[in-house]
C-alpha cells in the first residue's frame, strides 16, 4: 500500500492512504454530518478533510464537500481557510451560491 502526504491547510499535513471504497467515503460523510448536526465543528473538520482526500479530485460531491468545509472553517474564525476552501468549491461548481456568500462573508 502507497502512502502520500499531502498538505490539507496551513499547518496541517495529512498522510493519504488508497483510496477507500464507497463504504468508507459514506461512513465519513455520515461522522461528519453527525458532528455538524452536534455543533461539533472542530470535531468535523479533521473528518470532512480526510472525505476531501477519500473523494478524490473528480468525484461529484467533491465540491459541496468543500462548501460544508468553507462553511466549517468559517465558523471556527479561520476565515483565510474559509475562502480557500469556498474558492476550490466554485472552481469545481460555479453554479453554489452557498460558498459565494461565504467567500463574500469571509473578506
């Protein structure tokens, strides 16, 4: 099994291993709705990062994925990360008016 490191965000490298099956992406899309539902966005962030590495750069939900993560980042303060993360979701979706306003909300 390859391993890869990738950077997620400022400060913060994650090791990649091979891509998950199906099950897996949707058992972290469940955890992290879980802890958005709780409130529990610090809990949530390292969880929807790692759905980001799971899904990989083509997957269709890829960009509501980085919303929610826009949305996250934005509720922690970490609005440098919120805007990146919204821009990523509008390069792969323009049509998400959700991250527009957090990328607006952000400035």
């Amino acid at each position: 099994m390859k391993r890869t490191t990738t950077m997620i965000g400022p400060g913060v490298t994650k090791v990649r291993p091979p891509p998950a099956s199906g099950r897996g992406a949707l058992a972290l899309h469940a955890l992290a709705s879980e802890h958005l539902l709780t409130g529990g966005y610090r809990e949530a962030l390292p969880v929807l990062c790692r759905l980001c590495l799971t899904l990989g750069p083509r997957h269709p939900a890829l960009s509501g994925i980085y919303c929610t993560l826009a949305f996250v980042y934005s509720e922690l303060g970490r609005h440098a990360d919120a805007r990146r993360a919204a821009t990523s979701a509008l390069r792969l979706d323009p049509r998400l008016s959700a991250a527009r306003r957090i990328l607006h909300a952000s400035a």
